[in-house]
C-alpha cells in the first residue's frame, strides 16, 4: 500500500514522503490516526506541487537549522548526576537530561529529536540530534558527578 506522509513517523519517513507499507499497517493505524493519506495519482500531483512551493521557504528552514547545528556544535554541555560507588551513577542519563542541559545553554530542542542510549556511568558520550531531515550534529557531552 502506497501513502504519503501527513507528519514524520519514527522509523518510518519524514513529512510528504510518498511510502509503502504493509496494508493493515497503513488502513489500521496510520489512516486512522491521520499521519497518512492514500498516495492516488491526484493526491501526488497536489504533493508535488506543494513541495515545488515549498522549496524556497525549505532553504531558509535548512540555513536556520545549519547556524543552530554550528552553535551546539560549539556548546560544552556536563551534565551532573548522583554517583555511587566508582563512577555509576544512581539512575541514568538519557534524551531528556541532555534536552535539559541543551535548554540551560539557550538552545531549546525537543527531547525526541535527540537520540540518545541510556547512560549508567560517568565520563564522554556522544548525542546525535536532529534539527531538520537533512541536518542532524552529533553534540558531546560530559556526565560528572554531583558535588554534594
């Protein structure tokens, strides 16, 4: 079954992409939670000539997402967590602690749009986020320990 996108769907395709999936997949879940319509040969046509539209305004969005991609780049982020014995810490460290860290520094991004695996000790990690679908910046961070 061939649709396209109304809105990015994880693991799937981004916003407007034309895309074919299993057909319960498509008729059970996406249509019915509006994230999909049918991809008939009227519905690509309209696609299409909203994306030729699109495409002017879609450089400025990309342009904006490249300088805020420089900023994190530049960004030193440590991130402070309780630690036990050694350097493990109690809990974890994951997306939403580095969107927390991201939005002390002035740059507020979403906590989906960052991924991140679970962290359990101290030291350099890397987070990749994504800004627009074609720009994305791996950030580095730090987990030290609290001070008490």
């Amino acid at each position: 079954m061939e649709l396209i996108l109304k809105q990015d769907v994880e693991n799937l395709g981004f916003k407007d992409d034309v895309v074919t999936v299993k057909n319960g997949y498509g008729r059970n879940f996406l249509i019915p939670q509006k994230q999909a319509i049918l991809a008939t040969s009227s519905a690509k046509k309209v696609l299409a000539e909203n994306l030729k539209q699109r495409a002017f305004k879609e450089k400025k969005i990309v342009d904006d997402a490249n300088k805020i991609a420089e900023a994190i780049k530049a960004l030193d982020i440590k991130i402070a967590a309780k630690v036990g014995t050694g350097d493990k810490l109690f809990g974890s460290v994951n997306n939403i602690n580095v969107a927390e860290a991201l939005a002390k520094e002035g740059q507020a991004i979403d906590k989906k749009f960052i991924t991140v695996t679970t962290i359990k000790r101290t030291g350099k990690y890397n987070a990749v986020v994504r800004l627009h679908r074609e720009v994305s910046v791996d950030l580095a961070f730090e987990v030290i320990a609290q001070a008490n």
